[in-house]
C-alpha cells in the first residue's frame, strides 16, 4: 500500500478566514489510484515548521505532496524548507528562469526581481510545470520518498497534479485494479458481506464506491500480490453471487443490452414516474434497436388506458401507483408492441402525492414475460426525484437481467 500525507502550507489557512481545499482535491486523486492518504496538516509560513512537519510526513508516508508557498513574494519558503530538509542547495536552473521572464513579456510586462526566486529549484529536483501561473512546481526523490511541491491557488495546482504530478505516484510500483459492480443492494450490505474477504487483505487496497442502486467495489493491489488480488476477487464472485452484475467498466444496461441480443429477445418499456428515463438508458447503449421495441410513457391515467389498455376500474379501484396497474402496464405494452418482454414502471418520485400507505418513493415495477406469470415488486427508495427516478430505472433494468440470468 502507498500512504500518503498532504501538508497545506500558508499562515492564511490557520485564520478562520481560508480554508485549505486543495487537499480534498488531492485526496479524491489519490484515492482513485489506490493511494492512502494517512494525514493531513495545515502549516503557516514558519521555515522550521515546515521542515518539522515534513520530517513527521517523510516518516510515516511514501509519497508527501505540498500545496502553497511557491510564489514570488519573501513569505513563500515551501522550497527553501524543502531543500534545508533534503539536505540539497537551491539551484537557479535557466530554463526555467527563460519561461517565467517569458510569461511576463507575452503579457506586455517586465519581470519583477522577485520572481527569479521560482526559478530555484532544488538540486536534482524535476520541475513541473505551471500550464496556469508563473510558479512551477517540484518532484523530489529522497530515501524512497516521493516529494511534490505544488502551487497554492486551486486552479494551477490541479492542472498541473494532473498531468505532471499525479502520473509520477507510485510510478515505479504498477497497481493492478478490479472493478466489481454490484446492483440494488445497499453499501452497508455489501461491506458486511465482504467482511471476510476484507478483513484478510495486507497489500490489497479495498474501496466502496456507492451511487443510487449501484456500488462498485475496487481492489487494488501492487504487481507483486497479484495473487492476493485474484483470490479477493474469486471470493467476493462467491459471496455476492448474482449480485455482481459486470466488472470493469461496463454499465448495467450494457450488460442487460449483451443478454438481450444473446437470447434473441426483444423488449418493450412503459414508465410513469420514470418519465422515459429507462428508455433512455436502454437506447443509450449501441446496438439497441436490435432488441429495443419501443416505449411509452404513460403518464396520466388516461394515458395508461388508451396507450397500454390498463382498464380504468382497476386505477379507480387500486390507484394509478399500484400492483395491478403496474402488472396490467406490463402486459399491456408487451401484447400491443407484440415483444417477448414488457417492463413497466409506476411510482410516487415526490416531493408532493405521497400518502401513510403509499410514501414518496413507492414504486411497482412489473415484468411480463412471454410465457410466464407476470412478477411485480414493490420498492420504496429513498431520496428526492431524481434519485427516486434513477433507483426505478435502475430496479427495473435489475429484475430483468435477474430474470434473464434464470434463463427465462
Ligand atoms: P502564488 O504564486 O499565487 O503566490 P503560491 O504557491 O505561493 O502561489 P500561496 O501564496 O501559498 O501559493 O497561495 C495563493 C492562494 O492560493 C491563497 O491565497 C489561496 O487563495 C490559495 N490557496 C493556497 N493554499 C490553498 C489550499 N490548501 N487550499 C485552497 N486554496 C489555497
């Protein structure tokens, strides 16, 4: 495992008014490539602080990543500190004082004095460049540490870290990841399942990621617990079972989209709340017209009647959200659109047309196919429309790769 350690510095970020970002942006890119970040620290402008919290870093951290304190002014000593810690003179590499002095001149400016002091660099220190600002940044490799010295302000920071610096992390050990997906079952659910598996790992990195019906579990390990890795993930196959619906970077109307065009079966989709969302996704995917019917989005009541043929009794007897009219949309799509498979969706997305026994979030969604006994499920699913509308489609594209892996 890489563990790394963020120093924000700046005397600005100890007052009540600034507040150190840049670390929440490393962190995210850090996580995605499999790198812990362990601790972070704000420190202000103090040469011998610096160099305390870098020692204390350089400690317990592979890779230690500054943001701050590169700019042209006398309290700007992030290289100054560095350099003292390493042990390495400050050099004036010319290159680099050519692209500052040209900076200023495209601009129609002479270069200030000041600004020859971004042009040392650290003896034997990688320059990184600034595509949006004048101060480039620094890579350091001393006692099999990984050291960044990046600039303050967001906007430079992030685009240099992204094309300089993050490619450079943990460059000489390749991380192998596994991506298993995971469909309608809730993080806290696949955690505990997993505990087995994950309470074992050593090099193995293991992360939850969660969206609305979707969790994607990463294991990330170094080349060498390649091993470790594939037994995680064979385990994890095991322990979730038909839970794990794709891995790697497949979405789960590809992978419904794959088994369609396998069976030879065409499908037919008739949405209330989701309002074509499912159609949407469904025809997201290339190819799909060779499966893909039609849709119809039946919104009001009368429109569940002339278009799907859902008998007006059955609404005034259960309501337009119900069991019945969601198995009577089913079949109704599949006869008129004269298909193998007829989904429907109805629910309440809210905010407003919740009651006690039917709450926003209520959702039925029905499957017909040919052949076989209509099924209907009830949801309830947490969260405002949006969220609602997306667990509905999700649910939907779910229970029919479900029923499609029975080989119905
Ligand atoms: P400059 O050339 O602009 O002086 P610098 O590398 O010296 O760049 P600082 O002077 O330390 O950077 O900070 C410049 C500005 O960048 C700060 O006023 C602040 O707005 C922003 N900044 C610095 N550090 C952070 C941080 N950790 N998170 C968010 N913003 C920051």
């Amino acid at each position: 495992m890489i563990f790394a350690e963020i120093l924000a510095i700046g005397s600005e970020m100890l007052t009540p008014f600034r507040l150190d970002t840049n670390s929440l942006y490393l962190t995210r890119t850090l996580e995605e490539r499999g790198v812990a970040v362990i601790a972070k620290m704000i420190v202000g402008d103090v040469q011998d602080r610096i160099i305390e919290a870098l020692d204390l870093a350089s400690r317990r951290s592979n890779v230690i990543i500054c943001s701050g304190g590169l700019g042209p002014t006398i309290d700007d000593i992030t290289k100054e500190a560095a350099a003292s810690f390493l042990g390495l003179p400050l050099e004036l590499r010319p290159d680099v004082l050519v692209t500052i002095e040209e900076r200023f001149r495209r601009r129609g400016l002479r270069m200030p004095e000041g600004n020859r002091r971004q042009a040392m660099i650290p003896a034997g220190g990688t320059v990184l460049p600034n595509p949006n600002g004048s101060a480039p940044g620094v890579y350091l490799e001393s006692k099999g540490r990984q050291f960044f010295l990046l600039p303050g302000p967001p906007f430079e920071l992030e685009a240099m870290w992204e094309q300089y610096g993050l490619p450079l992390v943990g460059k000489d050990r390749p991380l192998q990841r596994l991506v298993l997906r995971v469909a309608m079952l809730p993080e806290s659910k696949v955690d505990e399942m997993l505990g087995p598996v994950t309470g074992r790992l050593r090099a193995t990195g293991y992360t939850i990621l969660a969206s609305p019906g979707e969790i994607e579990i990463h294991f990330l390990a170094p080349e060498d617990s390649a091993q470790e890795l594939a037994s995680a993930a064979e385990e994890t196959r095991k322990l979730l079972g038909h839970h794990v619906y794709a891995e790697g970077a497949q979405t789960l109307e590809e992978v419904v989209g794959r088994m369609l065009r396998e069976s030879g079966k065409k499908i037919a989709v008739a949405e209330s709340c989701t309002g074509g969302l499912l159609g949407s996704r469904i025809t997201d995917v290339p190819g799909s017209s060779t499966y893909f019917e039609r849709g119809v989005v039946a919104y009001s009541n009368r429109a569940k009647v002339e278009l799907l043929s859902v008998p007006e009794e059955t609404i005034r007897r259960s309501g337009a959200v119900s069991e019945p009219v969601a198995r009577a949309m089913a079949e109704g799509i599949r006869r008129l659109a004269r298909v193998d498979v007829g989904i429907a969706i109805t629910g309440i997305a809210g905010p407003d047309g919740g009651t006690a026994e039917k709450p926003v979030g209520t959702v039925f969604v029905g499957l017909a196919v040919e052949g076989n006994e209509t099924v209907v499920e009830r949801f309830s699913f947490p969260g405002g429309r949006n969220r609602i509308k997306f667990f509905s489609s999700q649910a939907a594209l779910n229970m029919l790769r479900l029923r499609m892996l029975k080989g119905d």
